[in-house]
C-alpha cells in the first residue's frame, strides 16, 4: 500500500509555447525524483522530457490540484538526477535576463540537444564498435613508403596498443589505412561493446612530459597562479609564443587540485589538435563536446561531467561554456577575440566570453583568455581600469620572426592594365613554388555581408557622411539601386563616377566566392589547387581531412575563406596572400577594421612556421588605410589605441550600446509591417530610456534561405539597459510566419 506521506509532489517545466510552463505530477512510482532532476512525463498524451523545478511531499490538497479534479499523473522516469543544480541555474537565468530571452529558452539552449523536449533521449548504452589494436606477435613490415600508416602504429603505440577505430577516423586517419594495416598483419579489429563512448586511451598510458617553460611562458603562468579565485586574465601571446603549452600546465597544476578544466576553443577545426595535445598529457582524463559529437554522445559527456569523481579536461567549443563541470578550477578561452563565441542565431545570442566571465565570478574557478590580437572589448577591461590582469608573451619559441607584409597596390595593377585578380607579383611568387617544394595559403574573403561602392582607379570608397562606416549597395538591379548607411539609415543614389578623381572604373565591390575561385583556378592552371571553405570541409573531420591532403602535398594553393587564417600548423606554407583585402577591410561594421586587423595577422601567422622564412602579400585598392598601415608595422596594441579614440570621441561601441532586432519571414511584405509595427511599439519606451531606435530597414543581406530579413537597431548609452519590455511581450501580434530574435550588443549588422 502506497503510503502517502513519502510521495513527493513534482513541479515540471515542459516545453510548452515559447518559454516552457511547469505542470504537476507525482512521484508514483517511487523514483526518487528531487530538485534539478530531468524526468519524463506524459502531457496530453505525448511524452515529453523536463525539469523539475520543485518538489515537495504529497498532501490533502495534492489530490485537488491535478487537471481538471483528475489525481497527479506520475513521473515515468528519471532520466538524470541532478542533471541541473542552483548555482548554475541561478548563473543561468542571470544570463537569460542578459540576452532577453527567458530562462528556458537558455536553459534548453545550455543541456544536451534532445534533453529537454519531445525528443526522447538516446540510449548511450550497449553500442558495438570497432576496437583496432596492434598485434602482439607481427610480422616486420616496412612502412616508410607508407607515412599515414606509419603515424597510426605510432598512435596506437602512444595510446597503450588500441583505440577505437571511430576515434582514429575522428583524427583523420582513413579507413584505408586500417584496412591496409590489418591485411599486413599488423593490426587486428574486433567488435567491443562502448557502453559509455570514453576516449580511447586504454591504460597504460604514458603521459607526454610537460616542457620545460620558456622565461616568459613561467612568469605567465607564475602570475596566473597567484590571481585570487574569480580572477580574470588576458594571455597576450603572439603567434607561436606557446600560449598552449601555458595552458596545458595550469590544466595539469589543476587536475592535480582535484578540479576541472575546460578549454574554449572558437571553431570546430580547431578541435582536433587541441583534443590530440591534450590527450597526450592527460589522456582518458580529456572529453570533447561540440557540435561534431552526436546528440547521444553530447548526453554521455554531460552525464559523465556530473558523475566523474576524477577531474576531467573538456575541450569544447561555445556550448561547452555550459557544462556542469563542478568545482571547475580552469576556464581558457583560447582565440578570444575570435566573433564565433557569439551566437548570432538562433537566440539566445550568447557570448561564451561574458558567460565564462559570470560563470567564474558566481561560481569560482579562474578564467583565462587566450590571443595573439585580443579584442579591443578585453583590452579595454585590461587593468588598472577594468578586473582584467594581463601577462604577456613577446617571442616566438620558434625564434622565426613574423613573416614580413608586402602589400600590393591594385590600383597600379589597373593603370598598367592588368585586369585580372591576380597581380603580377603574386603571380610570379606563385609560379615558383612548386621548384623550391613550398606551398601558399590564398584567402578570399567570403562574399561580404554586403557591397560596398569603391573606386578601383584611385581606392575612394563612399563612407556614410554620420559614421565611420562605408555606405552599402541596395537593390538588386543595377537601375534601381541605392546607398545606405546600416548605423543611422543615411541614404543617397549612386553616382555614375568618383568623386575623388572622375574615374569610371567606380563600382560595387564583392564578387561570390565561388566566381572568384573559378576565375582563379582559370588563371592559375598550372598549379594544383585546393578549396577550403564551407561547401569542401562538410562533416565531422572535413577540415581534418582537407588539411591533411594539403600537408601531404597533394596540392601547391590551398584556396579558403576566413577560415584558413585560423590556427592551422603547415610547415611547408611560405606564403600567405590575400585576394581583395577590400571586401575585409570595408565592411559596414564598426568592428570591421578591428576584425580585419586580426584575421590578417592570423593568417600572417600561418606563413614561415618551421625552417623556411615566410612571405605575407596582400592586395589591396587601400593601401593606406589604417589596417592595413598596423598589419606592415605589426603594431596591434597602437591600433587598439587608436581606434579606441576614434570609437570614444564618435560614441560607438563598447562607449554606447546596441541592440539589434532581427526579423524573418517568407513574405517580404509581412515582415516589413511586423518591422514597422515593432518600431511603432518601441518608439515610446527608447525615447524615454534615452534611446535611438532605427529602422525598421532590410537586412544588409535582405534575402536568405528564402527569407526575408529586416531589422531595427536600437542605441543607447554604455551600461544602460535595453529598453525592451519584459519576458514575451515583445513577440505578442508577430505574425506566425514572422520569426524574431533579439541580439544584445550585436558583433554583426
Ligand atoms: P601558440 O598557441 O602561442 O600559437 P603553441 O603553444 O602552439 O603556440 O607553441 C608553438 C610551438 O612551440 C608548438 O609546437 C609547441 O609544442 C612548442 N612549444 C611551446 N612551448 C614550448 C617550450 N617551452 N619548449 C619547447 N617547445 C615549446
Ligand atoms: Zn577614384
Ligand atoms: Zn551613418
């Protein structure tokens, strides 16, 4: 006989409208069920997982209160107990007040895909995979015509005789290699069970040592040790100074505490070598989570960060800001000026910086930020004026200097008729390569959010006359097109030449990427070339892959987007060169001449790595722009400063805030009235918090994926709050079709 009195009474928060209700069931059947506990329930009919957000025993009127005069209906099963703790759950609704969007929301944005929702959770348990092993007794066989196979007996070696053949395929080894391998008797695969998908590092694992510590790299470290719990701490380390390595041994200095570690990184193709470095310090001790992992196995990561009783290092990318990791002692947020922390969409439009930075204040622990090109935000928190403490790291442990720029002035190239993307000078660097056994990197700046109007004879570009930001081109047909100014809505026509010099080579600038590399591999038809962007790096190891192929030397140019600039280690690369610096440099973004700057030297970075000195060549219509000015000199820090007065004396950000409002929808005329409806609604409360509302105005770019997207920018004064009202208020009357996100101290127009 159930006995009443030991049965709790559950609140649970369910997915239901826009920002989850919590419904009441019982704890029938005896689970256990507590406070933070994940559980799943039938609502209507449809099984639904949820959080209970409070719990307490069962009495007289618990009968009274289930639906409509009917008894509770019970919990039907703890999917994770303790899967949510107040601490974090209080950082987290301090975070969702932050980004204007409700605690739910975040909080499914935080958990596990699938975890919270209809979704039912997948069973991480009893999965069959394949365990690749070196034989005891094998044959010698000589592998050096084979340097792929050789590296995999290495790695198996390194990881005690075995791996998991999913995690060596992870590493961008080829399945071809394994089968070659097993069919020289040198390797055998059997099928293991992998109940809770851990890393493949099989005791006995030999640690790789740490090393030993440069002057600079032992005072970083020296410093950040002594910082007081909740600390903050800029790592300023220019490229190659052996920032990791200073990661590698707090991670160490902490794991040994007893606390965890975990490891930002922005992209996903940096994942990889962060994971393979880690690994071979800490073995099994290293877990990854990004959006490369399958939902089943982001689950498994999370529960095993609340259960593990040995501290864990987790490398991760901005989602992994969330995990439960308790106590965690280390935070590293390495690249941290780089804009993928920021989610843009879909809400909430987080930036893992401001949530690490909170996370370690409320909770403990330290946080270091890690860069060669910080961003001007945590420069401008460095102290004594703001929390943040700083050491820094000036050589390069190579001892290579930084390659030197050469920039190239496109605008000569035009006067002496050259026409085509390519100057003569990176054309002849580029013919040479493959003689002397190097390679390039050539970026293309991906297809600007927008199109500027530039003067290809004398370099003028039409800024808006208000703000320090190039007007943009709007309108599709070249007829009916415009200028306008995304800050303050400034508009003028388009003139027919430059005002400058009267040239009629006086056009919008940013070709698609896709022409431009077709008109590049048309031009360089003696080179073997590789593209590297989105639509080639597909997949979870894409990048892995493609870069392995280029380090084999299966190509002479590796051909990419923004991507290529960040952290990849090519020995043979001795050029990085830059197609249009333009499409970069004139972006209608008040960061777009802090952004440039530090793509710029990142992929400056990538040249001249191991023996051979390096060669940086970037064309340009602007050569004398400011960027492009501190990319030749290599003086960050003097541009920070110098944009820093500029942004002040104009009050952009960070001196104001902003806000964007981002619509979208099917019909361009629906959204458009949502806009304006929007506008009319905001008008009031902006003007009297002091406020400037813009808009609404299309999206720079106006059409994506078949949507349509226009947006209203609101401004207001540093530190103040953005006038919005509060919870769901603002998505009351928006059309069905009309979707709405609200990002707080937008990165990106
Ligand atoms: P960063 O992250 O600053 O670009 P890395 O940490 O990748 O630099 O270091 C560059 C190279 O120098 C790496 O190959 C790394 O293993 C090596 N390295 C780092 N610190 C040391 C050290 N103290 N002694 C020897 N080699 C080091
Ligand atoms: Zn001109
Ligand atoms: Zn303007």
């Amino acid at each position: 006989m159930l006995s009443e009195q030991s049965v709790s009474v559950v609140d649970v928060w369910l997915e239901a409208g826009r920002d989850g209700r919590t419904f009441r069931y019982c704890d029938s059947l005896r689970l256990g069920v507590g406070l933070g506990d994940l559980v799943s329930v039938r609502l209507r009919g449809r099984r639904l997982q949820g959080l209970v957000t409070s719990c307490r025993g069962f009495d007289e009127d618990s009968h009274a209160e289930g639906f409509s005069g009917h008894p509770l209906l019970p919990v039907d099963a703890l999917v994770q107990s303790a899967a949510v703790d107040a601490g974090w759950r209080e950082w987290l609704d301090a975070m969702a007040d932050r980004c204007h969007t409700s605690s739910f929301r975040m909080l499914k944005a935080a958990l596990p895909p699938g975890w919270l929702g209809q979704r039912p959770t997948p069973s991480a348990a009893g999965r069959r995979m394949w365990w690749v092993a070196l034989r005891d007794v094998a044959p010698s066989v000589d592998l050096s015509n084979a340097s792929r196979q050789q590296a995999l007996m290495d790695v198996l070696a390194q990881r005690g005789g075995g791996a998991w053949q999913r995690d060596l395929l992870a590493e961008g080894f080829q399945s071809g290699s394994v089968q070659a391998l097993e069919s020289k008797g040198l390797i055998q695969r059997e099928q293991r069970c992998c109940n809770d998908l851990e890393s493949s590092v099989s005791p006995p694992f030999h640690a790789e040592p740490p090393r030993a510590l440069t002057e600079e790299q032992q005072a970083a470290i020296t410093r950040f040790q002594r910082l007081p719990d909740s600390s903050e701490m800029l790592l300023w380390g220019i490229t190659g100074s052996g920032k990791t390595e200073v990661y590698l041994q707090l991670a160490a200095a902490e794991l040994g505490a007893g606390r965890h570690v975990l490891m930002l990184t922005p992209e996903i193709g940096l994942i990889p070598q962060l994971v393979d470095r880690c690994r071979k310090r800490f073995g099994a001790q290293v877990v990854e989570y990004h959006s490369g992992c399958t939902d089943r196995e982001r689950v498994a990561t999370w529960r095993r960060c609340l259960a593990s009783d040995q501290p864990l290092v987790v490398v991760g990318t901005r989602s992994a800001v969330f995990l439960p990791l308790r106590p965690l002692g280390l935070l590293v947020l390495d690249e941290e000026h780089d804009n993928s922390y920021k989610q843009e969409s879909p809400m909430p439009c987080y930036h893992a910086r401001d949530l690490a930075s909170e996370r370690v204040r409320l909770q403990g622990g330290r946080l270091l930020l890690g860069s060669a090109t910080p961003s001007l935000e945590t420069w401008s928190r460095l102290q004594p004026e703001g929390p943040v403490m700083l050491s820094k790291l000036r050589s390069r442990i190579s001892r290579q200097p930084l390659p030197p720029v050469r920039i190239i002035d496109m605008r000569h190239e035009l006067a002496e008729g050259n026409k085509r993307l390519i100057s003569r000078a990176l054309m002849d660097r580029l013919a040479g390569l493959r003689d002397k056994g190097e390679q390039a990197v050539v970026l293309v700046p991906r297809r600007g959010y927008s199109t500027f109007l530039s003067c290809r004879s004398c370099g003028e570009v039409v800024m808006c006359p208000h703000c320090d930001v190039p007007l943009t081109v709007h309108g599709s047909r070249s007829h009916q097109q415009w200028l306008r100014c995304h800050w303050c809505d400034h508009r003028e026509p388009i003139a027919a030449s430059c005002s400058a010099c009267g040239s009629l080579a006086f056009k919008p600038f940013g070709a698609g990427t896709q022409r431009v590399m077709e008109r590049l591999a048309a031009e360089l038809s003696d080179l073997r070339l590789l593209r590297f962007d989105r639509d080639t790096t597909g997949g979870r190891d894409g990048h892995r892959r493609l870069l392995d192929r280029f380090a084999d030397g299966e190509a002479d140019v590796l051909v990419g987007t923004q991507m290529l600039a960040k952290g990849m280690d090519l020995p043979h690369v001795t050029l990085a060169a830059v197609l249009a610096a333009d499409g970069l440099l004139h972006r209608p973004d008040l960061r777009a001449g802090e952004q440039c700057l530090q793509l710029l030297l990142q992929l400056a970075g990538r040249a001249g790595r191991a023996e051979k000195p390096g060669e940086v060549l970037v064309q340009t219509y602007s050569p004398d722009h400011p960027v492009i000015r501190h990319l030749v000199d290599g003086r960050y820090e003097r541009f920070l400063e110098e944009e820093t007065t500029l942004r002040r004396e104009a009050g952009l950000v960070p001196f104001a805030r902003a806000c964007l409002l981002r619509l979208a929808g099917r019909s361009a005329n629906d959204t458009a009235t949502a806009g304006t409806l929007l506008a009319e609604r905001l008008r009031e409360p902006c003007a009297a918090a002091g406020w400037q509302l813009l808009g609404p105005a299309p999206a720079p770019v106006a059409r994506v994926a078949g949507r349509s997207r226009w947006q209203l920018l609101l401004h207001g004064p540093k530190n103040s709050p953005i006038p919005l009202p509060p919870g769901a208020s603002l998505w009351d009357g928006l059309p069905r079709d009309v979707s709405l996100a609200v990002d707080p101290d937008p990165l990106q127009l």
